[in-house]
C-alpha cells in the first residue's frame, strides 16, 4: 500500500487547483471487464469451513479474473447456496486493485460476481496515471469500467500549464 501513498503524494506536489466532492463517477480500468471469466486464486493457505461453505485464503492472496488483480492478506469466498460457483468474494486487511493503467487501495473490498461490482472502503486511494483520488468508499463497475467515489472524495486536478 505504500507505492500508491508515494504515487498519489508525488501526483499532488505536481498538481494545482484542488477539488473536493461528496461523491464523482471516474473511469476505471483500460477496457470493460468481462466478470463471466473464471477467477483464480493463489494464496499461501486455505481454510474450508463446510458449515458455512466459505473458502478462506490467507497470506499473499492474489485473485486474478482476465485483466483484473485483487490482491490483499485475507480473502472470504463466499459460494452460492443453490448453484455452483462464486457468490462474493471478501477482501481484509489492506486491498489493492489493478485494472489496465489503473490502481485503488483500501482496507476493505467486497466483490459481487453477479452484478459485477467492487466495493471497497476505508482510506480509498486510486491512481490513474499522474492524478491521484482519495474517498471514504469507492463502488467500481468493472462490466462498464466505471467507479464512483463518495464520502469526502478529494483529488487534484492538472492546470495544463506544466
């Protein structure tokens, strides 16, 4: 998580004019995502509790699914019930999420395999090329490669006098 905390503070010593919202829509990633590919994982361990049919992986815990990368210590995968396959997935303890050109870091992120959708919240960070934006909750679209930042959303933006 420290590489985009110095990227984001090297974009904003380069950057003018600050701007503060409650909530913007950003693209995200180089290209939709196609949330139909299989997911991989990789993970130092594994823990399988029947009971709840969740898989817990922990220790360097990569989740891979076509361009995308979810990385962080602690993932919950969550199936479902009535069919096979994934429901969600729940990402703990320092999030970092690659699509094309473009990162984010969190806390925490929840991923709906269905709908196609990343929450992830706590000191969200995303970098995008030089720019660099800051929010309490970031929701990433990954079917329309779309995010939309809420809650104390600061970034600044390029003059173009550089």
């Amino acid at each position: 998580m420290t590489f985009l905390r110095t990227l984001a503070c090297i974009a904003v010593l380069g950057l003018s004019s600050p701007a503060i919202a409650q909530g913007t829509q950003v693209a995200f990633g180089a290209i939709k995502q196609d949330t139909s590919a299989p997911v991989e994982v990789t993970a130092d361990e594994l823990n399988v509790d029947q009971a709840t049919g969740e898989a817990i992986f922990t220790g360097n815990v990569v989740i891979g699914q076509g361009d995308m990368r979810l990385s962080a210590p602690r993932v919950v995968v969550i199936y479902r019930e009535e069919a096979e396959g994934i429901e969600r997935l729940e990402a703990t303890g320092g999030v970092t999420l690659v699509s094309g050109p473009d990162a984010a870091e969190s806390q925490r992120a929840d991923y709906d395999i269905d709908s196609g959708v990343i929450v992830m919240s706590g000191d969200v960070l995303m970098a995008q090329g030089r720019s660099a934006l800051s929010a309490d909750r970031m929701t990433v679209d990954l079917d329309g490669g779309t995010a939309r930042m809420q809650g104390r959303v600061k970034t600044i933006l390029q003059s173009g006098n550089n």
